[in-house]
C-alpha cells in the first residue's frame, strides 16, 4: 500500500519469496507508467520488476478485498486520506506498518490509529523497520530489518517472508517502542543535518547521537513504559543509519535548513516527505501530557515552526548536550 521508494523496497523484498503481490498505489498514470517500463517512474528508478508477477491497482478497497496481509507504507500525513475511501473492513486482515511517522491530529502511533479506528487487533498487527535504506535494498546490499509482532509465531512466519540472501529480519515483541524509535531518529536525523548545514563537525554528531538515544529511551519508557534495550540495532542502529547515511531524506532536509532554505523552499526543492518534520509537531504535541525533557526535539521543532535562527538555536542546544 504506497507508491514510494520503501514501498517499491518492500515489494523487491517480498517478490523473492512471494509468486505474486498485490500493489495499490494512488495514482493511475503511475501504475501505467510502471508497466510500460517495468519500474517505478518515480522512485528506485534503477529497479526492475516482473509486472507480470504484480497485480497493481489504485483502488483501495480491491486490494484489501483480495489480499490476507496489508503493507501500509506511504507517508504519515497522507494516510487519512487513503483511509477515506475505504469501505472493506481490515478488522480481519493481518496488518503490518511500515510507516515511519505518526498519524498527525489524533498523534497517534500507526499500531493505536489501526486499533482505535479499524478495530484491528493488537495480535494482528506487525510495525516493519530497520536500520536500513530502501536504496541500498535495491541494491542488494546486505541490509537488516526488525518485524515487531507480539505473536512469536507469526513474528517468525514474518521474519521468512522478508528473509533473503541480501535481507536478515529478526524479531521483537515492542511494537510501540519500535515504532517510536522509528518516529523520533527522524527528528534526530534533521538535527544531525541541521549541524551539518551549519559546518557542525563530526564531533559534535557523535555527541548529539548519543544525547539523542538517550533521550528516545526517556520519551518511550514515559509514553510506552515496557522492559527494552534501545541499545539494538531496531532503535540505535536505525538512528545512526538515518542521522549519518547520504540516502537519509530526514538528514538532506536538515542540511538545506541548516544551509539557510526556509522549511517550505526544502520541501519543494527535495519533492520528498520528510517524515521528521511531521514528528517533530506530533512529539512536541504528544510531550505537553508527559514533560519529559527532550532539547533535541525541543530544538528541531523550534526552528521548524517557530522559526528560529538555526544558527542560535544549535548554539542553545550545544551548551544542554554532555
């Protein structure tokens, strides 16, 4: 369900074990598009697909009539709006998110939203995350994946499914806590670039890194209190790929911030999501209940919607980091 560059990531990786998927994207002219050329004409445009293995569609409610499992992974803000049409119950269906934002408005994890709204059983529901790049699994690079599910077996039945001899999944029981770590390395990942807009050098990212771990592990325990070690590769590992790697959008959209864009001229230059912006409002919003200390974020929503000077505001968060 999406039509972007981990969706398109997604599909290559459940191809190779899978004789044939469902693929619901929005937009008619990019499914033609893709089956005139055998890729996405939008994103990971050097892959290719057997299409005739693809059942593509841009109506909702056909795919979740045929298909037993559903991928969610378009971009947060614009889920709603993909939910609207729908009219088929999921209730029944196994879902799996491979969104990395929160439902803006009600700021909801995706696992809550599905739950609350769609009445789809906790038991029922896996969060897909990494550390990696949808770039690098286009390109078979060795990459690495968490499926959270709280049913053992199935989190196992998940695993195989996405396995391959480029591809090693492994398995949790956190779902909230992966997906929050999934949410928060983006904010944290537009710090780490807006320090490098500003020629922050690679001893200070060592240093916002490791403030920013610590400062998930205090947001998770106090929204989502559960016994984990943010220290694996599901929660850190997933930071560090995405504050430091040159495919991270959350990273380039901080460096044009951090290099003097306005926030709207970074998003019209990038014609990408970031889903880090979206977070930082969310977190901001989601924190007025908790009050746990979090500069970093503090920081990232300041300059982005309060429009403050980079400049002074990575200045102020410099003298709270240790």
């Amino acid at each position: 369900m999406g039509g972007g560059s981990f969706a398109t990531a997604i599909a290559k990786m459940l191809l190779a074990n899978q004789d044939e998927i469902y693929w619901y994207m929005r937009r008619k002219e990019q499914i033609q598009e893709f089956k005139r050329q055998s890729r996405n004409p939008s994103y990971l445009t050097g892959l290719k697909f057997d299409t005739s293995r693809i059942h593509f569609t841009h109506l909702i409610n056909q795919v979740v009539q045929k298909a037993d499992t559903l991928v969610f992974a378009m971009p947060s803000p614009f889920l709603k709006n993909h939910l609207k049409k729908l009219k088929k119950p999921i209730h029944d269906k196994f879902v799996i998110t491979a969104i990395k934002g929160i439902v803006p408005d009600e700021n909801m994890i995706m696992t809550d939203f599905f739950h609350s709204f769609y009445g789809v059983p906790e038991e029922n529901m896996a969060v897909l995350a990494g550390p990696c790049h949808a770039e690098e699994i286009a390109m078979e690079r060795l990459s690495y994946l968490t499926l959270a599910c709280k049913d053992r077996e199935r989190g196992k039945q998940l695993c195989r499914l996405f396995n391959s001899h480029f591809i090693v999944a492994h398995q949790t029981d956190d779902l909230s806590g992966v997906e929050i770590g999934s949410v928060m390395k983006n904010i944290f990942a537009i710090a780490a670039g807006i320090s490098h807009g500003l020629k922050y050098g690679d001893n200070f990212q060592a240093v916002l890194v490791a403030n920013a771990i610590q400062e998930m592990v205090r947001f998770a325990t106090a929204v989502y209190p559960q016994q984990r070690n943010m220290d694996e590769s599901a929660y850190l590992g997933d930071l560090i790929v995405t504050a430091y790697s040159k495919f991270s959008r959350n990273h380039l959209f901080g460096t044009m911030i951090g290099s003097g864009y306005s926030v709207k001229a970074a998003q019209m230059e990038m014609e990408m999501i970031a889903e880090g912006y979206y977070a930082a409002k969310c977190v901001h919003e989601i924190n007025d209940k908790y009050h746990v200390d979090l500069p970093i974020c503090d920081a990232v929503y300041n300059i982005l919607y309060h429009h403050i000077s980079p400049t002074i505001e990575m200045r102020e968060l410099a003298t709270k980091l240790r």
